[in-house]
C-alpha cells in the first residue's frame, strides 16, 4: 500500500492554505451530477475535496480472514439446521458483527437484476439524473453524492439514490423507470429475508422468535443503490470511508468487484464476492439494545481504478413519526448482575441527531450513549 503522510497530502489544516473547502463542496453538489459527472469531465486527479484520512491508517489487511457463511436452506423445515444457523448467527454476529449469507430464498436472477437496476439509473445522462438529485432526507426517491457531504472530513468517491420503502412506500411512479419494478420486487424479498434473520437473532439471544421484529423501531427499510465509478487516483480517497450502520439490520448486495473491509481484530478484511449470497452486518441500534452480544463494527469500502462497483445497501431503521422519540435502550430481558446495561436509555431521534451532527468521522454513533 502506498503510504502517504497528511502533510504531503495537504488535508486542508493548514493555516495559510487559501483553499476554500466549502465552495468547492457547493460547487460540486450544485452540479447535481455526482462523482460520475466529475469523471466524465475527464478529469485525471481527483479534487482536493475527496482527499482521505485514509492514508493515516496504517491497519494491516489480513489475507488470511474471511467472514463467516452462514446457509439458510431448510431452516424452516429442519430443526437441527435452524439450530445450526442460529448458533452460527450468535457467534457471528458477537464476533464479527457480519456475516455471509447464502440459500437465503431471493433468487440469484433477482440479486442481479437490481444490481443491473442501480446501474442503470446512474448510467443514464447526467441530465436525466440531475431530476432525482436532492439532500432532502424526508424525499423517499432521491439522487445524491455523500449523505453527509458538509458534514464528512473528506468526500467519498461514489453516488448514491436512495428508496424509503416502509412504512410509508414511494408511489411506482416516484421510481425512476429504469428500476422500478426491480426495486418493487427486491425490497419486499429483501424486507422479508430481515423479518427471517430478526427471527433467527431472537432465537439466538433467547428471546421469543417475535421479539426483534416486532419492535418499533425497525420497521423502516431503506435502499442505497450505490455507484463507484472508476478513480484515477484511488490511493488518495474511499468509495466509503470507515464507519458503522446507524440502522438495526443491513442487508447487503454487492456485485462482483470487491472492495468491501470489515475490521476484525484490529486488522482489515476483505468481504469477497460470493456470487447469490447477501453480506448481512449488524447495526448500532441493534448493538445497544442487545448491550453489546451483537456487535456493530467498523467497515469500509475501498475506491479502485477499476470500476464501477455497485452495491445496494438495504437498511432496517426506523421511520415512523411517533417512533423518533420512542426511548430505546437494552433489553431488559437479557440484563443480569454479570450483564449490566452499558447504554443509557435514549431516543432513536437522538442517535440519528449524533451521526448526522458528525458525519462519517471514524467513530461510532453510540459514544455519547454508553456508560
Ligand atoms: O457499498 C458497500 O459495499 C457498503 C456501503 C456501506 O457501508 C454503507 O452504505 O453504509
């Protein structure tokens, strides 16, 4: 890996620097064309904007590592295989905090055509995308690059439209045409497979199978259609900078380029495409009610010269207006003397408020909540 210092790099701290990082930010979002409207500029050197904190990072990659796969097929039917899987599930998800799923019952023409939706939308003219193109989060149907743009130490190498399926759908004509029926189809298999994977997790805590998904504050399900378009200086910047998913429960596709890390044990490790699986992670809110048996860990997506990657990151979070300020915290049923809580009571709304207050920093929502 090619190591470069931030001094080298200038990351804007400098005091006599005349670089206006903030007018550069505005002036490429009012472009309303994203990442990829920069690269067919034909650019070769990326904007200052985009410059990473990555190269700070001295974690080594493991070569050695690979998540666990966890296979679905007959757990409804077999009982010793659903035993198997939720024993899979516990380990994995306080361990890794992801895992591989395959056999999961959404049909691999299925996977590949939203992938094929998603790069669709973000392959069509710029014109065309700039319609969709907004940072109103309260829109179900939005085009947009970095979420948290202002907010963000440095700007992410990819683009983003984004679908708020529950509980209040967009109508069919909200979606662009280009992916609407496949975005229809997919978030409901996709929403589905989260109601099996709650079951197994409450089976794997103890609880009744009903516990997780019945709870309010996961029945809002989010779709990124993400899109990496090649980089030419990807030594310098991230398709998606360290972090962990302010949600319940991800579901994520990725298609076959690679590029997805997952920090364990201190070391990076790749999530290799495993054609027909979905790469499930646990969330920040599933880690507090859980008082940490699950984990919530750091992940990260590389840029590369090659390209595009796409993925479609499906979130479970919550969505509804009561919801918000529903106060959350550890499950009472899994505290003891051994096991007190280790977050203090706090609201949905108050989690969201701190990860969009910091952006995507390097650090976890959940700080300010643990005791
Ligand atoms: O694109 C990916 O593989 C992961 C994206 C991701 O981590 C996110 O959107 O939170």
């Amino acid at each position: 890996m090619v190591t470069i210092t931030s001094k080298q790099l200038d990351l804007g701290t400098d005091k006599d620097s005349t670089y206006d990082r903030i007018a550069e930010l505005k002036a490429f979002d009012e472009t309303k064309i994203g990442v990829k409207g920069i690269l067919e500029s034909g650019v070769t050197k990326i904007p200052r904007m985009f410059y990473s904190a990555k190269v700070e990072d001295h974690t080594e990659t493991s070569a050695k590592l690979s998540l666990p796969i966890i296979d679905l097929q007959d757990i409804d039917t077999n009982s010793s295989l659903r035993a198997e899987a939720v024993d899979k599930i516990r380990s994995a998800s306080k361990e890794w905090g992801f895992f591989q799923l395959v056999n999961h019952g959404i049909g691999v023409e299925v996977l590949d055509e939203m992938i094929c939706g998603v790069r669709r939308f973000h392959e069509q003219d710029g014109e065309v995308r700039k319609e969709f193109y907004s940072r109103d989060n309260n829109k179900r149907v939005r085009y947009f690059s970095n979420g948290t743009l202002f907010q963000d130490p440095a700007a992410n190498w990819k683009d983003t439209i984004s679908f708020f399926m529950t509980p209040d759908p967009p109508s069919p004509e909200e979606i662009p045409a280009v992916c609407r029926d496949i975005v229809i189809e997919y978030s409901e298999k996709v929403r589905a497979l989260g109601f099996t994977i709650f079951e197994l997790m409450s089976e794997a805590l103890g609880l009744r199978s009903s516990y997780l998904k019945e709870l309010e504050p996961a029945d809002g399900q989010f779709l990124l259609g993400q899109y990496y378009p090649p980089c030419p200086e990807p030594e310098l910047t991230m398709g998606t900078s360290k972090h962990t998913d302010t949600s319940f429960l991800t579901i994520l596709l990725q298609d076959q380029m690679g590029g997805l890390q997952v920090l364990h044990e201190n070391q990076w490790v790749d999530v290799h495409p495993v054609h027909g699986s979905l790469v499930v992670n646990i969330g920040d809110f599933l880690q507090l009610i859980t008082n940490d048996l699950f984990a919530s860990v750091y992940h990260r997506v590389l840029s590369r010269h090659t390209g595009p990657r796409i993925s479609v990151a499906t979130f479970f979070v919550n969505k509804s207006p009561h919801g918000g300020s529903k106060v959350i915290g550890p499950i009472k049923e899994l505290l003891s003397k051994d096991n007190p809580p280790m977050y203090r009571d706090t609201t949905v709304r108050d989690v969201y408020a701190r990860y969009f207050e910091k952006g995507l920093d390097g650090t976890s929502s959940l700080t300010p909540f643990r005791l």
